[in-house]
C-alpha cells in the first residue's frame, strides 16, 4: 500500500488530500500510453489528460485511496501513483502542513499538522 521509506511520514496513516482535490494529470502517464498508472483508476478527459477516478465527485474520494482518511489511510498504487500526487508532497517539507495540505484536513474534521 505504501512505500517503506513513508511509514514515518504522519500523511500516511491521513489521506485527506485524497479525499479532498481533483487529480488531473499527462494521459501520457496511464498505463496504456507507456506510464504507470492503471487505466482502469482514471477517466481519459482530453487527447492529453486524464483523471483520477472519484477525484472529480461532489465529495472526492480517489479511486487509489484504501482506508479510513485521518485513521488509517494510504495510496493502493502509491509506487504508481501520478505526477500531482507525487509533487503534493514536495510543496512542503513532506508535503506537511502546508496550506494545501490543511484545506483538505480542515474538510475531514482533521486539526492542521504542525
């Protein structure tokens, strides 16, 4: 579900961004088109973009996402996982605590992380 290198990393167990943002990202990253990302967890949008599953619905929930957000969550292709879902994370050390970051917590009911 995650990589062992995250298992430190307090957004793993959270989720909520996951559950929170839409994820629009290159077609060129599906599976089919040479990347990783299965086909089967986007929706192709254009010649150039695709989307992931779930992201896109009134209350978003990626398709990718396995658990409970703020309880027990993590990414079910995170080795996979496409280019946004991987550059959240360098916005801020980890991906922690930025502005982003508390949105999607604040929507869950979750605090902000330090």
């Amino acid at each position: 579900m995650t990589a062992p290198e995250a298992t430190n990393n307090p957004c793993i167990p959270c989720g909520a961004c996951c559950a929170s943002f839409r994820v629009d990202f290159a077609r060129e990253e599906l599976q089919s088109e040479g990347g990783c990302v299965p086909d089967g967890l986007a929706i192709e949008l254009t010649d150039t973009l695709a989307r992931m599953r779930g992201t896109d619905h009134a209350r978003p929930r990626c398709a990718a996402l396995v658990g409970t957000v703020g309880q027990a969550a993590g990414c079910g292709i995170y080795e996979w996982r496409p280019g946004p879902c991987r550059e959240f994370g360098l916005r801020a050390p980890m991906g922690i605590g930025d502005e982003a970051c508390a949105r999607a917590r604040a929507r869950h009911g979750l605090p902000p992380l330090p």
